[in-house]
C-alpha cells in the first residue's frame, strides 16, 4: 500500500536525521581541521621535536658551564682556565710572546 505524503509531512520527518547528519559533519570536520583536530596533531609533534631538541641543547649547555664552574672553584683554580680567561678579558700577554695577526674569516654563504 503506497501512502502519499505531503511536502510538509517529508520535510518535518527528515527533519531528525538531516540534523543527525549535520551535527556527525560538524564534529567529523573539527576532528579533522580543528585546532586540536588530526592536521593540528601533525604540527604539534614538528614543534615537540624542536622543543625537545631545544632541551636537549639547554642540558648540554648547563653540562658545560658545570664542567666550567667545577674549573673555577676558588679553593683549586685551574690554571690553564685561569691563564685563558685573563688573556681574553684583559687583553694580556707575556713580554716573550709573539702576536700573530689572521686575516678575518669570510662570510658564510647560504
């Protein structure tokens, strides 16, 4: 038995599942495009990478100017360090020694 239904009474019936469809689009478009959604994870793990990398400098770093702190304890300076750092700071020599100017390096290109 074929029922004939009006405009009106297909619209109000399609009604519940065209909004079904419309609210799974738009929580399936976030999860794709979102700002925390599957595009953005790719851009989060690039910057993880680089954060963690960046961390991994800041311990080699704090590791060498430890390994410099230990050198410049004031109960045993050691004296390579120390005859090195007055050399740099206060633009010193010994009478004996020869000065040898290099000519500057040149710019690196990229």
């Amino acid at each position: 038995m074929a029922v004939k239904l009006s405009l009106k009474e297909m619209l109000v019936r399609s009604a519940l599942p065209v909004g079904c469809v419309v609210v799974a689009g738009y929580f399936a478009w976030h999860a794709v495009s979102g700002p925390t959604g599957f595009a953005a994870w790719h851009d989060y793990q690039a910057q993880r990478a680089k954060l963690e990398q960046a961390v991994q400098n800041s311990h080699e770093q704090r590791a060498a100017l430890q390994q410099r702190l230990v050198l410049l304890d004031p109960r045993h300076v050691d004296p390579d360090l120390a005859d090195e750092l007055v050399r740099k700071n206060l633009d010193m020599v010994r009478p004996d020694e020869v000065i040898v100017p290099l000519p500057p390096e040149p710019a690196a290109a990229n």
